[in-house]
C-alpha cells in the first residue's frame, strides 16, 4: 500500500472509475478509483417496483437500497430507494428514461455532472489538499485533509497560453503561444502542419492549464475541425483515454 499526498487538481469520470489528477511534490500523478454513481428515488413502492425490474433487465443498475436522507430544500428526513448504477454510460441512459416516470415518482441526482456527483460523495473538492492510500495507481481510500472553508492555496502551475492569430472563420486563424514569458506563433500551411507543430509544444512543456483567447466560440471549434482533417490526434490532455471534448459554441436559453 502506497500513501501520497497532494492536491487535487481534476476529476472526470469515464467507464466504472473516477479519474483523479493530483499534484504531488514530484508533479502530476494520474489516480484511478471505482465508482458507480448513485441516484435516489421516493414514489409509490408499486411504480418504484416496476421501474427498477425495467432497469435491472437493461443492466443499467448493479444495486438497490432503502435509506434515509436529507431533502435539499426542505432539509427534512426522508426515505428514499437508491440505485447504484453500473457506470458513465449507463447514468447517461437512465437520464433518458427516468424523465418518463417524473411526476409519480420524485427522483433526485439524476442530472447532474458525474464529477460532480463523485466529490459530493467523496467529501472531496477541486484545489484541496488529500491523502491517498494505493496499490498502484489504484485508489483504496481518499479523504480530504483540509476544510472547504479555508481560504485555498492555489499551487503554482504550468500554464501555455494560445489564441488566434486572425479572426476569419473561413480560414484558419493560425496560433500564438505564450509560454515560459516567449511567445510563439503558429501560422502552418494546412491543418496537418498545425496539429503536429502544437502537439510538439504541449508535448514540451507539458502545461497544467492551457488558457485561451476565445476558446469555445473559434479556437477550440477550430482545432477540432483541423484534427479531423489531418487525421492526426490532438493532444491537448495527458489522459489519451481522457473523455473527448465538445465545446458549446451556441449560447443557452431556460426559458425557451
């Protein structure tokens, strides 16, 4: 058994595990724990019945409970069903069925980001000191070592900054690098050349953080369409196993 301590620096969870990235003394060290999420449900016991036989035959849920918890809003006791659900893509089909039976049934945690969900019930939170017990880089037991109210330390960090050399959608803009107080730019002849050029660069120095001048809206769309055509994989996380990326380019309405 391995102990490590550091601070936890990012979370996502892919598969039946959280992925947990941590800085130790000696950098950024890549964690793996298990974890099935789990969801909440109080309704009547013979819908509650029927919905959990619909998804114990879809294998969408490895248990069930009954237990007590405390309403959010309410903060009152109450007695809920939990389902332990088989994994990521499994949490993401039981949102799709679960909005069906809204109404006779009240169902709690069932929408929210699976990071999220995994630091509510860890205890964890982003940027906070923790202690890790291993057998290699699996995670046996984490804790925190801080409180959440403390005023946070934020640990140094290697960032790179990139933005676009021009602004046209019809072209590719090209980039510019800041990194280690040198700037850099990157006007490549095709796609291919671009997508090479900045996996080099990453690749060198290896940032915490890549910061960008109008990220979602042209930078990122762009490099992804730009590794599409090159064929070539960007590599803009350590994790090459690391969920894909999807940034939001149009904005959100709650009320339409």
């Amino acid at each position: 058994m391995r102990e490590t301590e550091g601070i936890l620096f990012d979370i996502y969870v892919t598969g039946q595990e959280a992925r947990l990235w941590i800085l130790t003394e000696d950098g950024a060290e890549l964690f793996h724990h298990t974890y099935h999420p789990k969801v909440y449900l109080e309704g009547k016991r013979n819908i509650l019945t029927q919905l959990v036989s619909r998804l114990e035959k879809q294998r969408l849920i490895l248990g069930k409970r009954w237990t007590e918890k405390i309403e959010f809003w309410s903060a009152d006791p109450i007695k809920v069903l939990e389902l332990e659900v088989t994994g990521a893509p499994h949490y993401e089909k039981l949102s799709e069925i679960l909005p069906c039976y809204d109404g006779p049934l009240r169902i709690y945690n069932a929408d929210l980001p699976l990071a999220q969900t995994y630091l509510y019930e860890t205890g964890l939170f982003p940027c906070g000191h923790v202690h890790v017990e291993t057998e290699g880089q699996e995670i046996q037991k984490i804790e925190t070592t801080e409180s959440a109210w403390q005023d946070l330390q934020l640990p140094a960090l290697r960032t790179i900054t990139l933005e676009p050399l021009h602004e046209s959608p019809n072209r590719f803009p090209g980039l510019r690098i800041s990194w280690e107080e040198k700037d850099y730019e990157i006007d490549p002849e095709g796609p291919e050349a671009l997508v090479t050029e900045l996996n080099n660069v990453i690749e060198r120095a290896d940032p915490d953080l890549l910061l960008t001048s109008q990220g979602d809206t042209l930078l990122f769309p762009w490099l992804l369409r730009a590794e599409a055509l090159a064929k070539v994989r960007l590599n803009l996380d350590r994790d090459a196993e690391a969920p894909r990326r999807s940034p939001r380019t149009k904005g959100r309405s709650y009320f339409t």
